[in-house]
C-alpha cells in the first residue's frame, strides 16, 4: 500500500469522525426540539431535515457551490472579511457532508426520545430538576441504542458519500480526495487492484457498523423501559 | 407543622373520548389532610392532579398554595413544576430505567443527603433491592420506590395518581397500610386519585367527588358515600357488578372494596334507576346486627 493510498483514508475517516462529532452537538438539540415542540410549522422543519435523504447528492452539492461561490452573499463574506474559500477545500466537503448527514442524526434521536415515556420526563420535573439535567442525566441515558445507532448510521453513511464530496470537493489528494472518489477515479484510470482495496476496506467497514446497529437494537427490545 | 391551606378555583375544557368537557373545580384543601379524588375515569381526576403539579396549565382560574400563588391566569403567574415542591407518584410510576433504586431516590433529593435516602429506604423496606434496576422489580416494589422517591426531597404536597390500580388485591391493602404509614410518619398534604372505594374508606380523611368535570360532594368519606337521612343499622357501599332476572324478583350483586360479595334482592321498582357499575349503598334497618371478634 502506497502513502497516497494510506492518505486517502485517512482523510476518509478524517471526514467521516469530524462529521459525527459535529453532527452529534447539533443534532441532538434539534432532535430535542424536534420530539416535543408543538411548533405550527413543525413538518416544514422535520421536511427541510429529513431533506437530504431523499435529494439527489449533486442537487446538495451544486446548492452548496452556489452558496460558497465568492460571487453569492455568503461566499463573497467568507473570501472578503474571513479570507476563506469553501470550495474544493476540506472545510468545504466538511460543511456539506454535515448538511447531507444531518437526518441520519436527527432522525434516530428523535424516535429514541420520543419512544420515552413523557412521565419519565415529568417525573424528573416534579423532582425539581432542571430540562437541561433531565436531558442528560434522564433522557439520554435511557436511549443509548438510538445514540448509538445514531453515531453507526452517520459515520457510515458519511464514509460512503459520493455525489456531494464530488460536486463540492472535486478530487483533490490530500484535501478532498476520499475513499469512494478515489474509487472512481481509479476505476476510470482501469487500477482495478487499488479499486478493490478501497472497495474491501468500505465493504467491511460498513458491514461491521450496520451490524453494530442491528446487535444493539435486538438488545434494546430486552431492555424495556417499563 | 406550617400551615399551607390549599386554595383551587380552576377552568380547563378537556377534550375527551365523548367530545369536550368542561372541567370546574373550586375547592380548598386544609394542610395535612389525605384526600381522595374520587369518580369514575374520565372525569377529570387526573387532570386535577396535573394542574396541581404544573404539568398540566388551567386555561384559567387561580391555585394557592399558603400564601404561594402557584397559578393565577389573570396575573400571568404560572410557577412550573420544578418549584412548586411537590412529590408526584405517576400511575406507571415513572422509574428512571437508567438508575438503581437507591439513585432513583438520590437523583430526587434537593440536597444530597446519603443518610437520609439510606432511612428513607429503610422505611419502605427497600434494602435488599437497592442497587436494583427497576426493571427487575416486582409491581408492589416499583410502587415503593416511587413512594419514597416522592418523598425524597420532603415535599409539602405528595400527589399520587392512582397509586395502587395496578396491583393485586392483597398487594393493594398491604401497600395501602404503607401509603397511611408515611402520611401519619411525614404529615405532608396528600392528594390521591382513586376509583376504589374500598382505598378511600380505608386512607382518606377527606373525598372530593367529582363526575364530568365537577365536584359533587366534598367531605368526610362517611357523609360524601352515605345518604343522612337513612338511620340505617348496617351500611356497606359497593358497585353493581350484576343484576339477574329471577321473576317475580331481581338478584342485584354487589361488589364493596375489592373482595366482598353481597347479594340483594330488588324489585323492580328498586332497579328504575340503577344500573350495572353504580355505585350503591347496601343497608339494613329492621334488624340489630351481631358483632363477634374474629379469629
């Protein structure tokens, strides 16, 4: 295995961790919000969330190009007062990929804290304690399946992006060129030994994640709440 | 003891199974007294209780509690739960699944005190299942540690909603006698929900009734079950369980508490306005009952 081989995924993982880690502080308020508001327009958010898994990746990824384009409102205040440019850049494919992993968060959080008796939570109001304490010392703990089932489905799905990473990255080594691309290219290029690699390594990788999800969620039905 | 006089004059319209419902109650509620709300399901018990804890908000009315405004929709005061200092007891007692017994009851006191929750598990005979999950308890046991985790952060009003409802009939009057035990212990206001008249009977020191969304009688068990102007000699209160047809004359059974079984006879005329499920008074005056100790 050569150091570009090694490099790419790296930066693969590099990618995938930084999403989930990002994803995991923004998705678990708005999977909070989510399961309890009673917010009107609740469905419109719970849509543009949801989103993603249902766009086609190149339509993501062309809205972020055009949002990170220096000549958009957005992109011209990054380049002008930030001096960065998201485009082809890491910073870039880590933005989008957090935009197209977010249900993959969101969702399983929201179901875990839904399925959650609501007395559960009230009981913990009752005993004076605080939302914030009854979210993290009550709520949380009682949906580990679903947190973890939440981190599994995010990681893997962020290593097995394709369409957006493209669109926004391009094929850069060492900045944007991950796994699935490097797959690509190497097919185009007929390296058909250092496409299996990646495609063995992606292959197994996803294999043992879903099967961590089923494991934990078969042992969640023993462990009923009430 | 302080005293923290109970002061409710609410509105809420409910929407219930058979189409909305008005719930109005107006009341008080002197300071150490174990009350039962007592009526058929659906009249709005619960949601009392709710409305009482701040879980649940009035669309309008006042709730004192003392000297304490809990509620008052015209002032806009509306103190959520967290500070109104009370214990509640959920129907399924809303054990936390992540904590054993004994962090159940330390997660619910104010001040972490090791000694007072190690007393507090002593009282309710929880020793030996401390460092149990609640998913290994038994219905009685769950119902124990809900009751002392209530308790743990010395309220000034415990609300138990339905406490005893999911438990066998000798379990029932065990862990009622448990329930008296720590309201004599404690003296802390106590507000139960019950549709069991054998639990009213045997806790309550007051009743408030209530039927679709009002108070119909308010007072002690014995004036709010019995009709006064019966000099009656014997009188046991019970539900209609069954009536059957033997002409001329009718077998009504009736169900007092949860175990005794009476058979009455009726006429006709008796039945004009009973009907399965009433809740009815069985009683005799012509003759001088026989008392005998038992055993």
């Amino acid at each position: 295995m050569d150091s570009s081989f090694i490099q790419t995924l790296l930066l693969t993982f590099k990618l995938a961790f930084l999403t989930t880690s990002i994803l995991l502080v923004i998705g678990l308020p708005i999977a909070r919000w989510l399961a309890y508001s009673k917010f009107r327009f609740k469905p419109l958010i719970e849509a543009l969330v949801s989103m993603p898994m249902v766009l086609p990746p190149s339509v993501i990824g062309y809205y972020m190009l055009v949002l990170y384009s220096p000549k958009e409102a957005f992109g011209s205040f990054l380049e002008n007062v930030l001096n960065v440019r998201l485009a082809f850049s890491f910073e870039g494919i880590l933005i989008a990929s957090v935009v197209f992993s977010l249900p993959f968060m969101v969702q399983p959080l929201q179901n875990g804290l839904r399925s959650l008796p609501d007395s559960l939570r009230e009981a913990s109001y009752t005993l004076g304690k605080s939302t914030l304490t009854t979210f993290f010392r009550v709520q949380l703990p009682n949906i580990k399946p679903s947190i973890i089932t939440a981190i599994a489905l995010t990681f893997a799905h962020t290593i097995g992006e394709f369409g957006v990473v493209l669109m926004v990255g391009g094929n850069m080594p060492g900045e944007t060129r991950v796994a699935s691309i490097a797959i690509y290219d190497e097919v185009q290029s007929l390296n058909f030994a250092t496409a299996n690699q990646y495609a063995i390594i992606l292959f197994i990788i996803s294999l043992v994640l879903l099967t961590t999800i089923y494991s934990v969620n078969k042992k969640q039905e023993a462990w009923k709440i009430i | 003891m302080e005293n923290h006089l109970i002061h409710i004059d609410i509105e809420k319209l409910m929407h219930t199974a058979n189409g909305p419902m008005k719930l109005t109650v107006k009341t008080e509620i002197g300071s150490g007294e174990l009350v039962a709300l007592f009526g058929p399901s659906g009249a709005g018990k619960t949601t009392l209780l709710r409305i009482l804890s701040g879980l649940t908000d009035p669309d309008k009315g006042v709730v004192k509690f003392g000297d304490t405004v809990w509620y008052d929709s015209e002032k806009k005061i509306n103190l959520p739960s967290q500070q109104r200092n009370i214990g509640f007891m959920f129907q399924d007692y809303a054990l936390f699944p992540n904590m054993t017994v004994e962090e159940n009851i330390l997660f619910a006191q104010t001040v972490k005190d090791a000694k007072a929750a190690s007393e507090l598990i002593s009282i309710f005979g929880l020793n030996e299942l401390r460092k149990r999950k609640p998913s290994k308890l038994s219905g009685g046991q769950k119902q124990r540690v809900a009751l002392a985790r209530a308790l743990a952060r010395k309220p000034q009003l415990l609300l138990l909603d339905e406490p005893l409802s999911a438990l066998d009939a000798e379990m029932r009057v065990m862990l009622q006698d448990e329930i008296r035990h720590a309201h004599e212990l404690l003296g802390t206001t106590t507000i139960m929900v019950s549709h069991d008249l054998n639990e009213v009977f045997r806790l309550a020191s007051h009743v408030v009734m209530i039927e679709n969304g009002e108070i119909k009688k308010t007072g002690k068990p014995e004036t709010v079950f019995s009709d006064n102007t019966i000099s009656g000699k014997v009188q046991i209160t019970g539900q209609i369980a069954r009536i059957e047809r033997q002409d001329p004359i009718n077998i009504v059974t009736v169900i007092s508490g949860s175990n005794q079984i009476i058979k009455v006879i009726a006429f006709d005329s008796d039945l004009e306005n009973l009907k399965l499920g009433d809740q009815v008074m069985v009683y005799t005056k012509a003759f001088n009952p026989i008392i005998s100790k038992l055993g």
